[in-house]
C-alpha cells in the first residue's frame, strides 16, 4: 500500500512553454502533498505545499507565479512549471501524506525536466 | 526549526565491512526522523523512520539506526556492505507536519 505515481518520468520541452507533472496517490487519500525540487548532486528542498482545496503554500523564495500547484483532489496534486527556462531543468518530487498518523509520507519516483 | 547535518559527503566501504553514515539534527519539538536511500534518476526509499517508539530502529536491508536524545543524533548502521548499497543516502527531520527538511546527503561507494 501508499503507494503514489508521479507522471511523466522525464520530460524535454523548450524554453518558454510551460510542463505540467502530476502527483498521485494511488491506495490513499492524501490530503497534504509535497514538491520537492532536486538538483545534481544536492539533497532536496521543498518547495511547496498543498492542501486539497486550498491554496498551495510555498517555501521562501520560490515563484508561485512560476511554480503553479493545484491539489484539485485527495489523490491528485499537479506541478506546472510555466515559461520554463533552463534554469528550471532539475529533478521533481512530490510526496502525499495521508490524513492519519503514519508521521511518515510517501515518494513519488521524481520527474526530470530538461529545458532545452 | 528543524535541520539535520550529516557528517561526510562522501563515504567509501569494502564489501563486507561495516557502513556508518553520520546523521544529527535540531529540533524545538520531538522529531520524527528518516533514513532515505535514492538511486540515480529514481526517487526516494524510505530504508527506516523514528516516530518516538524504540530508539534502536530496524529497517529494510539490514539497516538499522539508534536515536540518541542527548547526542541529537541518529546514525544509520550496516553490519556488512553489499554493492547493491553503493548509492546516496539522505537523513530527514519532520514535526507532525509530513514536511521534511533534508540533510545534504552521503554518496556511499562500495569497494570490491
């Protein structure tokens, strides 16, 4: 069980168009999810986090505006990295957290996003 | 505040020897504590998690760490290295919020 898919695994898209990654648990309802950015070489830090049906807060000195996350539903928070840039090229992921206390949530396998 | 610091960026065993990865961290509140392992380009695995029950915690292939209240740490231990455990290894703090803050990291290597 706990079990949470992140799609797609990979992605290349050009500078300036926007990437949407999303976020599943599968056998849960989460109701906090978490994005976590990566990038070569680094630990994670977190950017933001996101509540179904409410706004996602975000970590300091991250972009909402460019960062976009919507937790639409208990199993589906969705990441949309807009004008992306080559900067923005890093390794996504996300975790969910169920409403109960398992005091632990649960990774998705990560999106590596190339902007080219 | 939460953080962890995890002594050693870099850490190299011979196959069959003991692997100790160094974690210690700051909390204002009991903190739940997390050893996770990530294989290139692939996600997180949780290998072990402290939630404030035994201090000596078991996990899965043949880790095990001890949470030391008056030491602030919790060292992740193997007995015995495998290859297959040539990988990086982070230490993670969280409240009861699921929001983990991340130590920097250990890349272990594994000599034949």
């Amino acid at each position: 069980g706990a079990v949470v898919s992140q799609h797609p695994s990979w992605v290349i898209c050009k500078s300036g168009t926007s990437v949407k990654i999303e976020c599943r648990s599968l056998d849960f309802q989460a109701t906090t999810m978490f994005w976590y950015r990566q990038f070569p070489k680094q630990s994670l830090m977190l950017m933001a986090t996101s509540n179904e049906g409410s706004k996602a807060t975000y970590e300091q000195g991250v972009e909402k505006d460019k960062f976009l996350i919507n937790h639409a539903s208990l199993t589906l928070s969705t990441l949309t990295v807009t004008s992306a840039h080559p900067e923005d090229s890093s390794f996504y992921i996300c975790s969910a957290a169920m409403s109960t206390g398992q005091a632990e949530a649960f990774f998705g396998q990560g999106t590596r996003l190339t902007v080219v | 505040a939460q953080s962890v610091t995890q002594l050693g960026s870099h850490v190299s065993v011979s196959e069959g020897a003991l692997v100790l990865l160094r974690c210690n961290y700051s909390s204002s509140v009991p903190p739940y504590l997390f050893w996770y392992v990530q294989y290139p380009n692939q996600g997180l695995q949780l290998l072990l998690k402290y939630t404030s029950a035994a201090t000596l915690v078991k996990g899965i292939n043949g880790f095990e760490a001890e949470f030391k209240k008056s030491e602030t740490s919790f060292h992740l231990t193997k007995p015995s290295a495998h290859m297959s455990d040539a990988a990086e290894y982070f230490c993670a703090v969280s409240s009861n919020d699921y929001k983990l803050s991340f130590g920097a990291g250990t890349t272990v290597t594994v000599r034949a």
